[in-house]
C-alpha cells in the first residue's frame, strides 16, 4: 500500500503523514492537478489518493485525470462543503469518497482504511515487524503490546505514561485500532499547542459571540469525537479550573459549550498521555486527585529507548527502510562504527531523537552506507537543569533583546536534541511558554524543526 497526497497547502500532507509513515506506508505529496499522472502511474487497488480541495486546486481537473488514468485505488476528497461544485464529478468515481472538513474526518477515513489493508503487527513485506506501527521485541514492549489489546477491548479510560519521544501516540493510535470504535473518529488534543485562554473552547466548543474572536460556533474535540475516541496529549498541562470540568464531563457524559447553555451528550473513549508522574503532581496539588483516578483507571508506562537497547536495531532497520524509500535513496545499512554509536548514545530524546538521527543521515549521505561520521550525535551527557551557557550563545553588540533570547532558546533546544520538555526546563519556563516563543519566533511551524533537530548546527 502507497498513499499519494495532493494538498497544495501542505495541512492534510503532514497531518495524514503523521499517522501513515509510523506504520511503513510511503507517502508521495503533490502540490497541483498538474504534477498528479505520474504520481498515480500504476497505481493498484490498495492505493489510496487524498485530495484536499482547496482554491488552488481544480477538482475538476483531477476527477479528469483519474477517470483517464483509471485509478483503481480509493480516494478521499475533502472540501469545505459538500454543495462544491467538483464534488458531483469525484463523487461518481469508483471507490471515491467526499467528505467536510475538519481534519477529524481525514484520521477517522485512514484509520478504516489502514484497518481494511491489514496493516497491523505483520507490518508490510520487507518491513521490520511492528504492532501496529509500534517497533520492539523486548519484553517491556511485549508487556505493552499484551495491555494494549487487553484494555483494547472495552471502554476504560487509559492514561499512557512516559518521557518524550518514546511513542504514546502510536499507543493510543493501536488502543483505537483494535477498540470497536476503529471505524469512528480518532481525535487529538495536544494541551502543549493550544493557549491557556483557548483551551476550554477546543474541548468543548463555543458559540457565536461567547469571546472576542468567536465570529462563529464552533465544536470542540469532545463533540468531534462523538461515539469514538478522544486523545488528550500532555494531560498534565491542563490547569487546575479545567481539570475540574473535564472531571465533571467524564463523570456525567455532558458538557456545555464556552458561552452556551444547553448541556450536551457525549460518548467517547477517553485516552490521556503524560509525560509526567501524576502520583508526584497530585501530592504537589498541581493535579486533582479525582481526576487522576477517572483518567488513569488503567495506567500504561512506555519505557523510554535506553531501558530497551536490545529494540535499537530493529528501530534502525524500520527508519532507514522508510527514510531510504521516502527520500530515494539507496541506502543499505548502517557501518558497524556506526552501529556501535547508536548503541552507546543515551538517546534522551527516544525513539523521536534516534528517528531524527537517522533521517538526517539518510538525506545527507555520500554512500549507500551510513558511516560514523554521517549520524549527528552528541554523547557528552546532557544535563537536564542547565541551559546553554552565554558563551555558546554569539551575541554582537547591539543584537536586540529578542535575537539573544531566540538564540538562547535555540542552542538549548540543540543541547537536549530538540525535547521541548526538557528545554523549559532547563529555561526555568513553562513548554508551553516555551511554544509561544516558538511560535513567535517562528510563525511558520515548518521552520522549528529543521533549526532544532540537530545538535551542533549553526544559529
């Protein structure tokens, strides 16, 4: 199976790419009708097309060319509404499906598909085995892989537990998959990407008028998630007043829009992740007590790469097969020097920090083997409390105030190979007053992991 993607606004290419490439599924992405016939060339029927029809593509084009190229793979269009005029013409495709807006649709639609294909512990041919997208023999793994279809089964609220970086998503992603509601949506929150003062309306929704910005109502996660699953990513974030409703919605299956007054029914599976010991943060009263035994009625821990060495190699095999197809080339293994560096870094970033590792190395090869030199690895030990020191931050006479804090954080973030947990922490901040700089710094996200992916790069 290959999914090719045509988003010429990039939005439904990274979010669809973020839950197909941990599984092996290579993803091609096109930015116009134009670049799509060699795209699809000898396409086959487990293939699968997303469209994101938006202004700068013609929906009518692209029907064209499918009818043309008799594309036998299923396709998926999202559009604004379903009155679009395009819509009629892709509709009467075979196997083609439109669907609105928001991206809910796209993660309920992929994981069907994904389900339909047989994606799951086999993995594809030539691939490394992998649990439904989740890589390691060890027997911390196994033990995870044995929970995860256990509480599969039912309805009861998971909290999965671990350091960043070691996959908890992926997790929560196979507690869907193998849940009855696998055919319903799969939706996420990152409590770590929203403001404080926006939180309440992403989970809950507003109406019109209920703030300054609220031209319209909106629905939040909760009811997007209806009758599947919602995931809540970094629960520990959340304050102590939004802890408090989210208790009282898991307790009494309703909720009340921001600025509303019609409580609402809800069904959903609830699965939490934390990189957080919350046992520590209720003793500090910087979490509810209540809430802790509502989210956490099962509590998965994921160990983090270093308790777990015997999985490296299998990781290392997963990564540069994906890498060397995604990026065509033709790479075929790592040097045993190179091999030994990978075994003896710490690797405090996880599974993320060995994925980043590797990509860059695939991209940046002169051979078809990876060599020592060619992984950006930095096995001084990392501290966790101290920040870079000044003078490895280059600062002029007459830099302004901002530069020198954006460099600072930057040459951080290179120390503790890109984990933003771990930065704050060293800053003395909170992440996510570490994501608002970031994201003043950098308004377009795109940019922040290619300047704080790899230790040693120049600011």
């Amino acid at each position: 199976m290959r999914a090719i993607i045509l988003d010429d606004a990039l939005e439904v290419s990274r979010r669809a790419s973020r839950i197909l490439v941990p599984l092996g599924v290579p993803v091609a992405v096109v930015g116009s009708a134009a670049e799509l016939p060699p795209a699809i060339a000898g396409a086959g029927p487990q293939d699968l097309l997303v469209v994101n029809l938006t202004g700068g593509v013609d929906g009518g084009a692209v029907a064209a060319i499918l009818a043309g190229a008799r594309f036998e793979g299923r396709t998926l269009v999202l559009v604004d509404h379903l009155a679009h005029p395009a819509v009629s013409a892709l509709a009467k495709l075979p196997r083609a499906e439109c669907l609105p807006r928001p991206p809910a649709s796209l993660d309920a639609f992929l994981d069907k598909v994904l389900a339909d294909a047989a994606v799951s512990r086999d993995g594809s041919p030539g691939e490394v085995s992998a649990f439904h997208g989740i890589v390691g023999t060890s027997r911390p793994m196994q033990e995870i892989f044995a929970r995860i279809e256990k509480v599969a089964a039912g309805d009861a609220n998971v909290c999965i537990w671990g350091e960043s970086g070691t996959g908890k998503e992926l997790i929560a992603r196979a507690i869907h998959r193998l849940n009855p509601r696998r055919d319903r949506p799969f939706v996420t929150l990152d409590c770590t990407a929203v403001p404080d003062g926006l939180l309440e309306s992403h989970l809950f929704g507003h109406v019109k008028g209920a703030f300054t910005g609220a031209v319209d109502h909106r629905d939040g996660v909760f009811a997007l998630a209806h009758s599947g699953t919602l995931f809540i990513d970094e629960l520990g974030e959340l304050s102590l007043p939004l802890q408090a409703k989210l208790l009282r919605v898991i307790q009494t299956r309703e909720f009340t829009k921001v600025g509303g007054v019609k409580p609402l029914r809800v069904d959903v599976r609830l699965l939490a992740a934390t990189n957080k010991d919350l046992k520590r943060e209720v003793e500090a009263g910087r979490f509810r007590e209540d809430l802790y035994y509502r989210v956490a009625v099962v509590m998965l821990h994921v160990p983090p790469l270093r308790d777990r060495p015997q999985d490296i190699p299998l990781l290392v095999d997963h990564f540069l097969a994906r890498f060397a197809a995604t990026y065509t080339r033709p790479i075929r293994g790592l040097s045993p020097a190179a091999l030994d560096r990978i075994l003896a870094s710490p690797w405090p970033g996880n599974v993320r920090q060995l994925e980043n590792v590797l990509e860059q190395a695939v991209v940046l090869a002169d051979s078809d083997t990876l060599a020592e030199h060619d992984l950006s690895l930095d096995d001084r030990p990392t501290p966790f409390t101290v920040a870079a020191s000044a003078a490895e931050v280059q600062v002029e006479p007459g830099l302004r105030l901002d530069e020198v804090e954006r460099r600072y954080i930057l040459r951080t973030l290179h120390r503790l190979n890109g984990n933003r947990t771990r930065a704050a922490k060293a800053l003395g901040i909170s992440v996510r007053c570490l994501q608002y700089k970031l994201k003043a710094y950098f308004p377009d996200s795109r940019e922040i992991p290619a300047l704080c992916r790899f230790p040693g790069q120049e600011l």
